[in-house]
C-alpha cells in the first residue's frame, strides 16, 4: 500500500509516496510491536556503527497510524507532549503535520517519522528504515538541497536513455575488470546524450541524486547482508523499473548503482561528498580513461530498438492521459488551494506524476494541509513548478466546512470557506 515520506523543497516540506515493508494488521500503533521496530532500526544503525557516514543512524524516530494519527515513538520530546508508557511514548501527531516517511524537526528535535503499519519482507524493512535513518542525519551532513522537477523523464527520449543507461549501469555491477568499465563508459554517454537534448536536466537530475539517491543506496548498502547481495539488489531493480514515471522516482534506482560502483573505483568519495556533488561525474573521474563510448552507436547493443517501440506506444497513450488532465485542472472550472507559507505539506506518489509542461505537474494522489484545512484527492491534483498552490475541480457545492468534489474531499478550518476566484465558475479559500 502507498505510503509517504518527505520530500524537500525550498521553504516546504513536501511529501511522497512509497511501498513500504513488514507484515503488521493496520490499526494504531501497538507498543510492543513498535518496539520490534525500534530493535530493528537500532540493529541496523548498531550493524554499520557509524562507518557509511561518520555518525550513527539511529535517533529519535516515530511511527503514525494515518487514520488515527496516533503516535508511538522511541523517546520524549521536547515539550512534554508525548506520554510515556510500555517502554515507548504516545500521543497524537498535531493538524498541521501530515503522516508521511520523513525527517521532521518537531518539538526541539529531528525525527524519523514513518507511517504504521510497515509492509514486506525483513530486507525490505531493513532497506525502508536505513533510507528514512538517513534523511534525519542528511542536513548535518550538509546533502539537503532542494528538490527540482524533471519532466524530461516523462518524454519519449528522456524516458529511453534513461533506462539505456540503467542497463549500462546493470552490466557494469554484473561485471568486472575492462568489460566493467566499457559498460560504466556507456551509462555515462547515455547519460550525456540525454542531457545533450534537455537543457538544465544535468543539475535537475543531479540535484535529486543527492537528495533521494543518497538515502536509498544507504538503504541498499545496510539492508544487504554482504557486497554481492547489494549489487544484485541494485541490478534488479535497474532492470525492472516499473514505475508509472520516474519524474521524481529514478533516483531511487540511479543512486544505489552509481553509489555501489563509487565504491569500487573511488573509495572514501562519500567523505568528500557535498551539496555541489555529481556522483555520475565522480564516477567518470575515477574510471581509468578509454576510448570514448559513441551513445548512438552502443545503444543498440542494451537493446534500444525494441526499447523505443515500447516507449513509443507509451507516449502515444500518455498524451491521451495529459489531455484529460488539461481539461479538467487548466481549461475547466477549478478550486485553488494557496500554499500560505510554513504550515504548506503535502504527501504523494512519486511514481505517478504526470508532467503537464508550464501548468506544473499533476499528481494522480496527494494529502494537502495548512492553516486553511486538508485536502484528500484521489483522482488528480495540479502543482506548478514553484509549489505556489494546489488546483483541483471545482466542486458542485461550494457551502459548508466538510466539501467534496470530482475524486477529493476537503475539511476546512475554522473561519475559512470557499470564495469565487475570476475564472468562471473557480473558487479559492479565504478567511472570515
């Protein structure tokens, strides 16, 4: 089931969905079996004592029930909110704040909050919780910059190099000595070409390499039990991809492989990591030189041609998609959500965005809140690049506190109701 951890952008904390892992009954919290969880992160924190990053993993850390919004966590806060009981601390996550996989700064402190109940395997938990460990410790590190779009990954030829790239990358963790780096050679200029045909989308992708790609190569590095287990944790998931879109997902399967293989030819890079950093060119630096790998002409041989079938239908089919959402977020009647400053969250899942060039991005699910209430939407929300509001369809009705329309419902806040915007038949809040 989709949860949802934060995502980060300047002046907001934004949130997205991912599968998460375990095998727990949904409901509230139950303190014995948070605890096991508790055990769990701590073991995985214990196991690498410090060596990936300098500091350990491990600290105040939270789990929520979506629905109830109950808290368990492994230590009090800083205001006393939180009641203590069975070895735990209880209470109830405050309305400003949305259940999500995040780092927080709440209460005089910086937390890992996670969403109960965990789902899959014990690897996969092991995986979810070094990820999200790591996002706490991440500004201390000083590798929290903020996010960028990339709709480019939502093209045709982005979309196919991208994943010409990832099978580069595959081949190189599958391999070793000269067919090793002829293999890494070719995930670079795969990587280049792609970047020669969207300008700005170097930095776009970099950028989210450090945010998220970081933090999931922490999660494969301390999920696996030994090196080579890594690897092909890594190399299934480069080959099996299978997200809606990797606007804002790719880093999930970039980040592990270009992290694994800086282990190999650049050891201690992790030590000279920062927010600037470009770990493909970090790779490139530390491969011994070759002859230059031409993209147009490898790519046949990691199957391009059957790739740009595949693709092309795809963008057939997601242009259709994209007209739909036009017609109901950009060229009919709206309601217009402000993001009114701190209080601005939102959680989503980041393998669905659909990218509807300068309107912003649609996001098929999200859970919006700040000071004017909460917003649930289940079929489309629009989001422009600058994260300056959220757009909806209008809704039929637009009286009362507890509103619903085309696929979301809204709970205002006290004083706040829906106005007439200037468009026909538009509304946007506002407070008496």
């Amino acid at each position: 089931m989709p949860k949802a951890m934060t995502m980060r952008s300047t002046g907001i904390a934004l949130g997205l969905a991912v599968l998460l892992c375990g095998a727990a009954v949904a409901g509230a919290p139950d303190p014995a079996a948070v605890k096991a969880v508790f055990a769990e992160a701590r073991q995985v924190s214990d196991s690498d004592g410090g060596k990936l990053w300098g500091v350990p993993l491990y600290g105040p850390m939270m789990f929520i029930d979506p629905d109830s919004k109950s808290i368990v966590a492994n230590e009090a806060d800083g205001e006393g909110t939180l009641t203590a009981g069975n070895g735990v601390y209880a209470g109830t996550l405050p309305p400003d704040l949305l259940p999500a996989n995040t780092a927080i700064e709440w209460h005089g402190k910086r937390w890992t909050m996670l969403e109960w109940p965990l789902w899959g395997d014990s690897l996969a938990h092991k995986k979810l919780l070094a990820h999200e460990l790591f996002h706490r410790i991440q500004p201390g590190l000083h590798l929290q910059i903020p996010d960028s779009q990339n709709p480019q990954l939502d093209t045709l030829e982005g979309r196919l190099w991208l994943q010409l790239e990832w099978r580069a990358l595959a081949t190189a963790l599958e391999s070793g000595g000269k067919a090793q780096q002829q293999a890494i050679r070719d995930a670079l200029a795969f990587r280049a070409y792609r970047h020669s045909l969207f300008a700005g989308s170097a930095e776009s992708e970099r950028v989210m390499e450090i945010n998220e790609g970081l933090a999931e190569y922490t999660g494969v590095r301390l999920s696996s039990p030994d090196e080579a287990s890594a690897r092909w944790l890594a190399v299934r998931k480069l080959v099996a991809a299978d997200e809606k879109t990797w606007v804002r997902s790719f880093p999930y399967t970039s980040g592990p492989a270009y992290g694994l293989l800086l282990d190999v030819y650049a050891p201690g890079w992790r030590r000279k990591l920062n927010g600037g950093s470009d770990l493909a060119a970090m790779l490139e630096a530390a491969v011994p030189k070759g002859a230059a790998s031409d993209a147009k002409v490898r790519a046949a041989l990691y199957g391009e041609a059957a790739l740009r079938l595949s693709e092309s239908e795809r963008a057939a089919e997601n242009e259709a998609v994209k007209a739909r959402y036009r017609a109901k977020l950009v060229d009919g009647p709206v309601l217009v959500l402000p993001n009114l400053g701190d209080k601005f969250r939102v959680s989503f899942d980041p393998r669905e965005l659909v990218p509807l060039d300068e309107a912003g991005t649609v996001y098929p699910t999200m859970r919006v809140s700040d000071v004017w209430g909460a917003l649930v939407a289940g079929e489309g929300v629009l989001m422009p690049v600058n994260y300056s509001r959220v757009t909806v369809a209008a809704p039929a009705d637009a009286k009362g506190t507890h509103l619903a329309g085309p696929g979301w419902t809204l709970d205002l806040a006290p004083g706040w109701h829906l106005v007439p915007a200037d468009k026909p038949g538009s509304f946007t809040v506002k407070k008496d």
